[in-house]
C-alpha cells in the first residue's frame, strides 16, 4: 500500500490482489489507461435518438450554440452577484422570470458522446461498475444548458408537445440513480443541465433566506454570502474549519452518548438540558 495517509500505507498485501481477482472478477492484467478506455467507451455509444419536430422547434424559438461541459464550467458566474433585498415570501414579490439574462435567445446544446456520457450517469458504485467495464445500454441524447427560469419553461413546453423524456442534472454527484436513463425508453432523452442557472437572486433579510438558481453550488454560495455579509452555517463548519463549531460538536456528540449509556430512561431531559444550557449560555 502507497502512500503515508492510512495506517496501513508502507504495509504489503500479498494475498489481495488474487483474492479481487478471484472474488470480484478484477483482471490485474489489463492495462489502466482512462484516457483511451474513456475513448473506446465514446465509440461504442449507439446514434443518439433525434425526435426532428422538437429540434426544429427548438431552433426556432432559440438560436442554438454548440458547446461541451469544458466550457460551461469554465464560463460559469465567479462574481459576487447583487440580488435583490426582498422577501420572496411577500405579496408582489419578483419571480425568477423576471430577473433577466444576457442574450435570451441563446441556449447552450451539444450531442458529442462524451457529453451525452457524462450525463448519463451517477456515483453510485453500480453506475460506475457499469461504467468502467462499458455496461451502459442507454444514454442521454441531448444536453441542454438553460440559463433562465424563462428558458427551462420553454423547453419543458416543447418536451411535452412533442413527447420528450427530460432528466434534470445537477451536480452529477447522484447516488440514487436519479440521472440513470431508462433502458427501454424510446422517446428521445434530453438531459437538462443546471450549470449555468447559478445566481443569487433574492435575500430576504427579515427571515433570513435565500433565493438561488438551480445550478448554485454551494461553496460558491458560501463565499458569495460572506461577501455580503452573511455565512451558511453547514459550509462555515465543514470548510472553514472554525475553531469554535468543532469545539461545540466534539462535545454535542460526546455528551450525546455519555447520557445515553448512562441516562437511558432520562436521555431526552438531559439532552435538551445540555443542548440549551451550552447554546444559549
């Protein structure tokens, strides 16, 4: 085992690599190259499934323009955005659609294999098994990256006049099969990606929330808000690495179990005791 990080890095296995093979099928022979397995993998996609009448009236609503995952995520939002001080809980209040973009009409596409793979999947180990070893038996035949609220109402439109299967994506990070495309399905499959729809748009002061697009990510948001002068509490903890809240959560778990082995019968009491007196005092 390489490496310092583990207790067990330095250490030798001689048993592992035959029992893998042995057990889990993994052929230590065959050569790891993720670059050309990546390769081979794009060629064996099958034709992507055009359903003509919704392209056409896609192209006819928007001007479409080619592109790939590289670019969208090297052309996203890395500016502080300037949202609008307002309670979306209120009367009148603003909706999305009326935050306007630049270039409407534009609607970022692609059909390349390599993107229509990359969408066609999670991280769950099953997907990843499957994708490693080029098990897929269907893939998304369309990307989309809308920007707007606007835009994603147009595209659901037309995905239901003319009979399209749309999957929304995220962050690609699923472990549910979320984004997993039906095997049987025959209608074409577009995969509807949030990258691009990233901004804050509203702050409500008085109960303290936040309005976001779909495609927000969340350290993004994190130091968009400091920024502002606000902080989301979980990334505050978990990437900021305060003092403080480490501090507090040792000692909120330690207590957890010191009064659950011990307290049983009055574990609740104790519980909220300990949580109100440490928070408040």
């Amino acid at each position: 085992m390489s490496g310092k990080r583990y207790q067990i890095s330095g250490e030798s296995f001689p048993a592992l690599l035959p029992w893998a093979s042995r057990v889990v099928g993994i052929d230590e022979n065959r050569p790891c190259d993720p670059i050309q397995d990546l390769k081979v993998l794009e060629d064996k996609i099958s034709s992507a499934i055009q359903n003509h009448e919704f392209l056409q009236e896609l192209a006819s609503i928007f001007s479409l323009t080619e592109t790939n995952k590289a670019t969208v995520y090297s052309q996203k939002n890395n500016s502080v955005p300037q949202p609008k001080y307002e309670s979306p809980f209120s009367s009148g209040t603003s909706s999305p659609a009326d935050f306007p973009i630049d270039q409407p009409n534009v609607l970022y596409v692609s059909s390349s294999a390599a993107d229509r793979l990359d969408h066609s999947h999670g991280q769950t180990l099953e997907e990843l098994y499957a994708l490693r070893n080029s098990q897929f038996s269907r893939y998304v035949d369309y990307v989309i990256w809308p920007r707007s609220h606007q835009q994603v109402e147009e595209i659901i439109k037309l995905a239901n006049k003319h009979d399209v299967g749309i999957i929304p994506f995220g962050g690609g990070t699923s472990v549910s099969l979320a984004v997993l495309c039906p095997e049987n399905e025959s209608r074409m499959l577009i995969s509807l990606d949030m990258k691009k729809m990233d901004r804050i748009l509203e702050i409500d002061l008085e109960n303290m929330c936040i309005l976001v697009e779909a495609g927000t990510e969340g350290l993004w948001l994190e130091n968009s808000l400091k920024e502002l002068g606000f902080f989301f509490f979980f990334f505050f903890f978990f990437f900021k690495k305060n003092f403080f809240f480490f501090f507090f959560f040792f000692f909120f778990f330690f207590f957890y179990f010191f009064f659950f082995f011990f307290f049983k019968k009055n574990f609740f009491f104790f519980f909220f005791f300990f949580f109100f007196f440490f928070f408040f005092f």
